[in-house]
C-alpha cells in the first residue's frame, strides 16, 4: 500500500511516515513539500491509497485543491493534516469529501487508529468536531447524510451531483466511502443498512 505525506516542513513528513510505515503495513511513503510536488508523484504512482495534506503548504487553495485531486484522482482518498483545530474549518473539509482531518496534535496512537479507520473505509472526524455516530462507529458527514438521503430517494450520481452541486466523481468518493464503512457493496444495500441505523428515514 502506497501513501503520500504532502507537508512543507521536513520534520512532519519524516515523522509522520516513521509512524505509518512501522504501525499501517505501508509498502512505500511518497513525499511532497507542496501540491505540484503531490501531482508530481500521484501522475507517476497509479496506486496510491491515501494522500494527506497539510493545509497551510504552498499550493494549497482550502477545498478548491481538494477537490481538483479528488476530481483528477478518484482512486486516491484525500485526508486533512492540520494544526488548525477548529470546527468550522474541518467540517468544511469533510463535507467535500476529505476522508479524514487529522489535527497535528495528535498522539501516535490516535493517530494510527485514525489511519486505520481511514483505510478500511470509515472517516476520521476529531474529537472536537460535531458529528454524529452510529452503532456500528461510522461517521456521518453532513456531505455524507445528504448522499445518503438522496440515494435513499433514487436519484443517479448525475442527479445527486446537480442536486449538491458537486462533481460526479466526488459523489461516487462519497459513495466509496459509505459503502465500505457500513460493509456493504452494493447501493441497495447501503440504503437498506442506513435506514436501519437511522441514517436516513424510510421512504
């Protein structure tokens, strides 16, 4: 499994990828000191799970940036790492699709608990975040429920994309997401299993 660090300053990189490569089963750590530096690396690397980036780095235009690589690169997840531990500011990103916002004040083992969670399909939402949480610990975005509400209603990618007026690819990022945290592998059944957990009301 491929996973690239995106942070301007040496010292996060390097500590962040000791962690994940000795905690994640990480074959190999791609490094970048800014966002053309990312491009660079996802162009040249097909299979690259997750991305992390830093907030603050050169090239970084808030959600503008994440979703230009979420549009150019759907395969990869894209995760937040931030010293900016404000709700408003990770809300913002998670409801565009970031599969986590990970506050660098994180211990090591949060730390590798929230990366966990991120490849095995959930979203990582810190603890000073709202969210709400099901039985099962998923996480809900408020992107996430209004996919979810508008899947449970029967409308297409194309028409939840005009719906929110996001692009096509984020929904189906969206839809990744849920499917593999809820442990289905189908829309119907994501429907099925959120009606259940009370995600989404029954039509």
């Amino acid at each position: 499994m491929k996973i690239a660090i995106a942070d301007d300053h040496n010292l996060v990189r390097e500590g962040l990828a000791a962690v994940l490569v000795q905690s994640c089963e990480v074959s190999s750590i791609l490094e970048a000191a800014s966002v053309s530096e990312l491009y660079d690396h996802l162009e040249s690397h097909s299979n690259v799970a997750l991305a992390i980036l830093d907030l603050n780095m050169p090239g970084m235009e808030d959600v503008k940036t994440l979703d230009c690589l979420q549009q150019t690169y759907p395969t990869t997840s894209f995760a937040i790492l931030s010293a900016t531990e404000i709700d408003a500011v990770a809300k913002r990103f998670l409801n565009a699709g970031a599969v986590g916002y990970l506050p660098k004040s994180l211990k090591n083992e949060v730390l590798v608990d929230a990366i966990h969670l991120i490849l095995s399909g959930g979203v990582y939402v810190p603890s000073f975040a709202s969210q709400s949480k099901t039985e099962k610990g998923f996480h809900v975005t408020q992107r996430q429920s209004d996919v979810l509400a508008l899947m449970a209603e029967g409308l297409s990618n194309k028409e939840i994309a005009l719906k929110l007026d996001i692009t096509e690819s984020t929904v189906k990022t969206h839809i990744s997401a849920i499917l593999k945290a809820l442990g289905v592998d189908n829309r119907m059944k994501a429907i099925r299993e959120s009606i259940r957990l009370g995600l989404v009301a029954e039509a």
